[in-house]
C-alpha cells in the first residue's frame, strides 16, 4: 500500500497517470461508452463512478493551464436536457482548481478524441452523457524530503 492514494484508483489507473505526460488526455467514460472500441487503452473501473474517480484523479494530477478548456464533455444530442451530473463535475473541478475552462464537446468529435487518448477508463456511471475528457497539467514545484535512516 501506498499513503495518499485515494484506494479507488487502481494500480493500472496510477500507473497510467503517473506515465501520461505534460498534454495527455484520458477519457472517464461512462458504462456506455465504446471504450474498447476507440480506446488503445482502456482500463476497466467497474461500479465505480466517475465523479468519485474525477475527484480522486484531481487529487493527485494538475489540469494543463495551456489549454483553454483542460475538461471536455460530451455535449448533449437533439433536445436531451442538460445533465445533472455536470453540476457535480463542475463542482469538483472548482474544489481543486479554480477558473477552469470546460468544453462541450459534440458526439463524433469526443470519439475522436478519445481515439487519440493517453488512455480511457471504462466506469460503472449511468448518467447520461458522463463522459470526461481530461488534460494532464504540470506540477510547478516538488519539494523533496530528505529521508533519514536510524
């Protein structure tokens, strides 16, 4: 066991994020999404939903400052109302990093993306239009510890 990873984020979820680099994406798609379809690849996150896994992803990875919008959902078709669910991502993403764009993305356009994704995470999320797409940022500072051994 690791301290200060949040125990949803799989040993495959860490490693991927800790190899993305600065400009990678990873999509969180929802339990419709056509992960293995677009994704080269994709990790499952079975029951888990994605505000839970966005919030513990946020918590150990910076969005990308260079871009306008470092969050991308998948934007609504014909007359679908507006997902609920986006209230409580927008609420997520305020907590760790205030005055961040976010992009609604159309249908086709987000597989693209997808397709040229760092990775996708397939999620247990039943919300209609759950899907995310985030930007990994760069940590500015890193503080070393020193470390003594008795």
């Amino acid at each position: 066991m690791l301290r200060n990873i949040p125990t949803n984020l799989s040993p495959q979820l860490v490693a991927a994020l800790m190899e993305m680099g600065h400009g990678d994406t990873i999509v969180l798609g929802d339990a419709n999404f056509p992960g293995h379809t677009v994704g080269r690849r994709v990790i499952r996150a079975d029951g888990l939903m994605i505000a839970d896994l966005l919030d513990s992803i946020l918590s150990v990875m910076p969005l990308d400052r260079y871009v306008k919008c470092p969050i991308g959902l998948m934007q609504t078709a014909n007359d679908d109302p507006r997902p609920s669910i986006w209230d409580a991502y927008s609420s997520l993403i305020q907590q760790h990093e205030a005055d961040i764009g976010i992009e609604y993305i159309e249908r086709s356009e987000f597989y693209e993306r997808a397709r040229e994704a760092f990775a996708v995470v397939v999620t247990g999320e039943t919300a209609v239009y759950g899907n995310v797409i985030v930007h990994k940022g760069v940590i500015t500072q890193v503080t070393e510890r020193s470390v003594s051994y008795a």
